[in-house]
C-alpha cells in the first residue's frame, strides 16, 4: 500500500506537467497569432506575396527546363532497354552513363516522341488557360495560386517516379495544368498588389528575373544531380521547395476566405479583352518576341555540333550567360519607366528590334563566344519587351475594363504557351526542310516588321481610368440601389449643365452624353499615367 505523501507528490507532479504544457501551448498560440498579424499587415504580406510568387514562378520554369538534359538519354536508355526485352527501370545510380548538361543525341525515331514530350505542358495550359482566367476572376487569386502550386507539386512527384513514356508524357501535361493556374494568378496577383504603376514595374520586373533565373539554372542543376545522384533526386528537391512555397502561402494569407471574393468586382470576359486591339497587339508582342527561343531551344545544339564541333559542356552552358543580359534588361527597362512611362510601347519596339537583329546575325557565328554574343542580345531584347509589356496589360484593363487580372493575364500565358507549344514540334521540322540559316532569318524579320506594329500603343498613357467605369455603367444595367442613385445623380447633373435644346432630341442620346459631361467632371482631368 502506497504511502499518502508519494500519491500526493505523484498528483502534484502530474498537475505541474499539465500546467507546463498548458503554458506552452498558450505561447505558442501566442506567438501564432503575433506572426499572423504581423503576415497580414499591408506592406509585410505584400513582400511575402511577392516572394511566394517569384518562388513558384521560378519552379515553373526549372520544372520546364529540368528535364532537358534528362528525359531524351533517359528515353533512349528506354528505348534500348524495351528492344533489347529488359525491363524499362532506369531511374538507377550515379554510375549509369549519362551526359550530364545536355541531351545525348537520341535516334531518329525518338525525335518526334521526344518532341511532344516537351511541347505537350504549353499544348494542355494553351487549352486550359481560357479557363483558369476566368476562374481565378471569380475566385480571386490566392486560392489558384495554392492549386497551380499543388498540381505542379503532384506533377513533379510523378516525374521523379516515372519510368515508361507514358507516365512522362502524363506528368508533363499535369505541370501545363498547374502552370496555367500558378503563372496567370501569381502575375495577376501582383498586378492587384502594386496598384501604383513604378511599384507594378519594379514587381513584375523582379518576377521575370526570378522567371529568367530558373530557365537558364535548370538545365545544369538537372544535368548534374542527375549524372551523380540518378533521375529522381532533381525533380524530388523541386518538389519539396514547391510545398513549402505552398505551406508559405496558407500562413501569408488565407486562401479559402470568402472575404476577398466578396469584394471582388465583375471582371471582364476573356474574350472581350481578346478582341480589344491594345491587348491583341501586346499579346501578338509577346508571342513574336518568344519564338525565336522556343525554336533555337531544340535546335541549336544539332546546329552547334555541326558547324563548330562544339563539346557538351560549351553546349551545356550555351544559354547561361544569357541570364546577366536579361536582369540588366529588366533593370534598364524598370529605371527608364519609373522616369518616362508614357515610352513603354518604345521600349518594347527597341527590343523587338534588339531581337530580330540579333536573330538574323545569329548563324554567322563560328565558335561558343560568337555565338554567346547574340544570344545575350535575343534575351536582353526579350526583358525589353517583357518588362514593357506586361504592366502595360494591368494598366489597359485599368483604364479600358474593370481592375481584374486574371484573364488579361491569361491572355499573356496564352502568347507564351503559343510560342513553346509549336517551338519543340516545328523547329526540327522547319530547319530540316529550309535550314538553320532560314529560319533565324525568318524569326528576325518578324521580330523587326512587328515592332512598328506597337506605335498602336503610343498614346494610351493619356486614357483616364474615369472612361472604363462610364463604359461599363453605360451598357450594363445598375447592379444595386448605390449604382442605381449614382447614376441618376450623373444624370441630374449633366442635365442641369446641359440641358436639353428641342423635344425631337433623343432622349437615349442626351442621356448618353449628359453622363459623358458628368464622368468627366468627376475625372478631374488627370491623365493616369
């Protein structure tokens, strides 16, 4: 029989256990609640917005270029392996012979499967994203940044498993999905972060260096851990980045809120802003610009082998000195808008020009640093454009529609996913039948007969945002009792200034133009530049 002080002693030790854990959980709670309010203050959850996007920005684009130096040589190892009546596991050692930062040349009738392989992620977010823009303007932008995040973390997971064709082939059609929901949100996201035009170029311009950083990183990061660590280990380390980025964004802002939604207004339909002709020619800007790095991608090393003998470690690092030039071109493009804004659609042109120069001078090159030359001028022509053209989207819809992004963004994923979607399949097609001389020539002349194309543009800094909001009152009906008061105090006032001269007028006319007189009134005349 136990003794009363040692049930006692036991009782109290018990309790100051409970206690303990009591206080620490209230700590804990504490802090929790301390880091949540802090995440949601204005300018703090902004920056953390920011990051969280460039982060999966980033992922896209090394998940789109990792797999350069690693799926033709683990395709053909295969291939070989199925012909000779072995089983197809090749996701194995270090030891296994492999080039390490580019692709072995593959047979010929790898070529096309290999092909599609690339260009079926920009084919399925080509299809997908008419949709996810409209979604993501329903929805609002965090809650399709978290699935765009989930699918691409679920789609690199299958990669690294992968060991047949088609599981490849489904895995990389699964990234397309997830892009078109992750690429369109996040751009979209920041657009309605950084209201303020030099703060929108300053976001959108650190975006694209984080877009053009994991491009050029990708091929060799790919390339070596899959030649000392086996095929799995790259696409593994991506996948464990892309869930914290998407556990990141659960604490920065709550995604499954309905508030933000209920305080989104209306967007415009994606294809009223595919027919509106500043979009169409900034979407056609952004197509040209990209197709001659979607169709050098595939073809240049052939070509390099050929004309220069060049060995797999100068064609492995043949695109990463193009990464300097296309941070200073953000750079530039940044500092020039922050002082003369209203040159945005000059910037483009200049680098649409840089472009096709560059393009057309190309295929002299006769060993890795001429050839570094204009490559380095195809991608700072390349941040010209995209640094000028991309804020230049969310200021259209400001002035010409209402202040949603997810579809005008879409659009622009779209003028991306045009050019890598037919770049993989027609490239090796087009430089077999006419030649790799002919096709830099013919993507440098589009490059340089668009460009006047954007004179279009030239004038659209004098819009007043006061045009967008009369145009949408003008032909939709009121949605509620405020709009329904707010017009017809306009309307009372532009009667009263101009009032009506005979009773033959049209009486839709005069209201039309007496809302004019009272839109403009309260415009206060400002330009919005």
């Amino acid at each position: 029989m136990e003794a009363p002080g040692s049930a006692e002693a036991a009782g109290s030790g018990v309790g100051g256990r409970r206690g303990a854990v009591e206080q620490l959980s209230a700590a804990v709670g504490q802090r929790t609640k301390a880091l949540g309010s802090a995440l949601q203050e204005s300018r703090r959850q902004r920056r953390l917005l920011l990051v969280i996007v460039c982060v999966a920005l980033l992922l896209d684009n090394m998940l789109y270029m990792v797999i350069v130096p690693i799926v033709p040589d683990f395709v053909a190892i295969m291939q070989q392996q199925q012909a000779a009546g072995g089983t197809a596991n090749v996701s194995g050692g270090a030891n296994a012979s492999r080039a390490m930062l580019r692709p072995r040349f593959p047979a010929e009738n790898l070529d096309l499967k290999i092909g599609v392989l690339f260009a079926s992620k920009a084919m399925l977010q080509l299809l997908v994203n008419p949709l996810s823009g409209t979604f993501i303007d329903r929805v609002g932008y965090p809650l399709p940044l978290l699935i765009g995040l989930g699918v691409m973390f679920l789609s690199t997971v299958i990669f690294a498993f992968a060991e047949n064709y088609g599981t490849l082939f489904a895995a990389r059609s699964l990234q397309g999905l997830g892009s078109a929901f992750a690429d369109t949100s996040g751009l979209a996201l920041i657009a309605d972060k950084y209201s303020e035009e030099s703060e929108r170029n300053r976001a959108l311009g650190i975006a694209l260096a984080f877009i053009s950083f994991g491009s050029l990183v990708a091929p060799p990061f790919g390339g070596i851990l899959y030649h000392f660590a086996g095929k799995r280990v790259p696409f593994l380390v991506l996948a464990f980045i892309c869930l914290l980025d998407g556990l990141l964004l659960l604490v920065a802002i709550r995604p499954f809120s309905d508030r933000a939604r209920d305080n989104m207004p209306v967007g415009t339909p994606i294809h009223h802003l595919m027919v509106d002709p500043f979009i169409a020619v900034v979407a056609g800007a952004l197509t040209t610009c990209n197709i001659p790095l979607a169709f050098l991608e595939p073809t240049i090393a052939n070509w390099m082998v050929e004309t220069m003998g060049a060995s797999e470690w100068e064609m492995g690092l043949t695109w990463l000195p193009t990464f300097f030039p296309h941070v200073l071109g953000v750079y530039i493009t940044i500092k020039l808008a922050d002082k003369y804004p209203h040159l945005q659609w000059f910037y483009g042109a200049l680098g649409m020009v840089i472009i096709g120069a560059s393009s057309c001078t190309l295929p002299a090159s006769r060993n890795f640093w001429q050839l570094v030359v204009p490559l380095c001028g195809i991608c700072f022509g390349i941040a010209l454009v995209d640094t000028a053209l991309l804020p230049t989207l969310a200021f259209l819809v400001d002035v010409r529609h209402v202040s949603v992004y997810g579809s005008v963004y879409a659009i622009a994923d779209i003028s991306y996913s045009v050019a890598y979607a037919l770049g993989p399949i027609m490239a090796g097609e087009i430089v077999h039948s006419f030649g790799f001389v002919k096709l830099n020539l013919g993507m440098g002349l589009a490059n340089m007969l668009y460009a006047p194309v954007l004179l279009a543009l030239r004038n659209i800094c004098k819009m007043k945002p006061s045009h967008s909001e009369r145009n949408i009152l003008l032909d939709e009906e009121p949605k509620g009792l405020y709009d329904t008061i707010k017009m017809e105090e306009r309307a009372a006032k532009g009667r009263n200034r101009h009032p009506v001269g005979g009773a033959e007028e049209n009486s839709v006319d005069s209201y039309h133009r007496d809302f004019r007189g009272a839109s403009e009134e309260d415009s206060s005349g400002e330009d919005y530049t």
